[in-house]
C-alpha cells in the first residue's frame, strides 16, 4: 500500500511538472506573439472584441462646468485572451475573452484543460465576442481598460433584476381594474385574453401576449452610452447615465453599433491599446472626455 500511495504521488507530481513545462512554452509562445504585434488602421467595416467587466455602482462626478453627471463604474478585472476562433477553422472570427480570477478546484476538468493547454491561469468569466479578420489576436493578449477612449459611444449589456413571478400591473404597467362600482376581486386583474371560439385567433392565446409571469433575469443592452472617463491605473471604466444589471454584475462592453464616436473625438485604438514605456505617465492619470470649450450653462444677455 506504501508503495502504491509513493507512486500515485510521484506520477501526480510528473502531471504537474509536465502541465507547468507545457504552460510555461506556451506563455514564451504567446509574448513572442505580443510582442510582435503593432497598432492596425481602422476599415470600414472593422469590429474589435469588447471587454467584460464587474459593474461596481453608481456615483455623481462633476465636470468641468460644474454639471453633476452620474456614472456607472464598471472595473474591468484582467481581461486575457484565450481562443481565437477563424473562419477557416471554425467558420468564423471570433475573440473568447476571459475575465476575473478563479481557483484551480473551483473549475471542471474540461475548463481546466481549456485553460492549461493555452498556459493561462483559470479565470472566472468567460464570452466570446465577434470581430473581423484584421481584429483577430493571439491567445494571451491582455485587454487593458484604455481598449476605449474617453467620449466614444458603447453598448453594454447586462443582466436585469430577477423580480420572480409578477403580475401584468408590474410587469406591463397595465392600468387595472375599478376600484368601486361591483369590481370583485379584480382589481388587478389582466381582463378578457381573448382566443374565443369565433374570434380570429381561433380559440387559441397568441403569441406575445401580455400576461403575468417571470419578470426581469434577462439579458438586456443599453446603446450607444457615452464613456466619461478611463482610469488606466485601476483599470476603471465611468460610463454617463445607467445601464441594466446590479452591482458586482457581469457585463459586456462593446464599441456601440450606432456609431463608435462623435464629431471631434479620436477613434479608439485597433485592435486594442498596446502598452509602451513611454505610457507609464500617462496611465498614473485617468483619462477625462473633452467637455468643450463653451459652457453650456452660461446665458448671454442681449
């Protein structure tokens, strides 16, 4: 029995020597691959993978015309490319982006495979996200919070609040029932569902109907927000107003697809910022979209 437990020990130390040799040739690999990389123009129909961050809450920021503005702060936690997926392959481009920080034990073996076989630590949040072929980038490029610029337009989807079964005056914002002259216990009641026998739906309910049932838990996209700020040193994102999803959610950032930036604003780097040392200055300090140079608040007298 001694001999066999020295055995199973020395064969799983073996595995582990061997996985550490495989992820250390692969990272060697992979910052070759980086390394070799350089900033690409923008085409015409170019699309850059997003980001996925923790949404941390929402705060007031004043600008420089002395507007409250509320932001939502998003913290984008250590994105890394794992898999990049081509149409050769796979019958089309895509980016899988990881996110977070995740335990060896806590991750199915499949997942830590996935994981090992590219020499990346496991992380906690997984997507894919869409791009062209002049956006694709090798496994291993990390994806910085300075992927966007102060004052571009975003989409970011998150998931809504699960509120459980609602009725259709919560879930629909019907209006309800009387409230006196006979009303019995109907208050709040949907009213007739139609589907009669001689109607035109044929005695059935039709699709879409608005009804009671699960509310919210659903993915949702807010479009085209505007990015106040970028912290590259906390890796923080302040985007203007809200967008679904409570705070310590999982959401997806994207470049918005009703236009990536106004007049006036320069285009965001692609495929992604890659970090040089003369940067170092520059990310001590958080980036701030320009507000103009008219105050918007002042009012000229005549």
């Amino acid at each position: 029995m001694l001999l066999l437990a020295l055995s199973a020990r020395l064969a799983a130390r073996r595995r582990a020597g061997l996985r550490l040799e495989r992820a250390l040739s692969a990272g060697a690999v992979q910052a070759q691959q980086v390394a070799a990389l350089a900033p690409r123009d923008w085409a015409a129909d170019s699309r850059r993978p997003g980001l996925l961050g923790r949404k941390a809450g929402m705060m007031s920021v004043w600008d420089k015309w002395g507007r409250m503005r509320p932001v939502t702060v998003v913290e984008v936690q250590d994105n890394v490319v794992v898999q990049a997926k081509t149409a050769a392959k796979e019958g089309y481009d895509g980016l899988q982006v990881g996110a977070g920080w995740q335990k060896d034990k806590r991750v199915s073996m499949g997942v830590l495979k996935h994981f090992e076989n590219r020499g990346i630590e496991c992380k906690r949040d997984l997507a894919e996200f869409r791009v062209t072929a002049d956006a694709l980038l090798p496994v291993g490029t990390r994806l910085l919070a300075r992927h966007f610029v102060p004052g571009q337009f975003i989409d970011v989807q998150g998931t809504t609040k699960g509120k459980g079964f609602a009725g259709v005056m919560k879930r629909h914002g019907f209006k309800g029932g009387n409230a006196s002259h006979g009303a019995t216990k109907s208050h709040r009641a949907p009213g007739s569902l139609g589907g009669g026998t001689n109607s035109h739906t044929g005695g059935k309910v039709v699709r879409g109907k608005k009804m009671p049932g699960n509310m919210g838990n659903g993915a949702r996209t807010q479009q085209k927000l505007q990015l106040y700020r970028v912290d590259p040193a906390r890796n923080l994102l302040f985007v203007l107003g809200s967008f679904p999803g409570a705070s310590g959610a999982v959401v997806r950032v994207t470049d918005s697809k009703k236009g990536v930036v106004p007049d006036g604003v320069p285009r965001p780097p692609f495929p992604t910022y890659f970090p040089r040392e003369d940067d170092a200055e520059v990310d001590a300090e958080a980036l701030t979209m320009d507000m103009g140079t008219a105050d918007p608040l002042h009012i000229e007298s005549e």
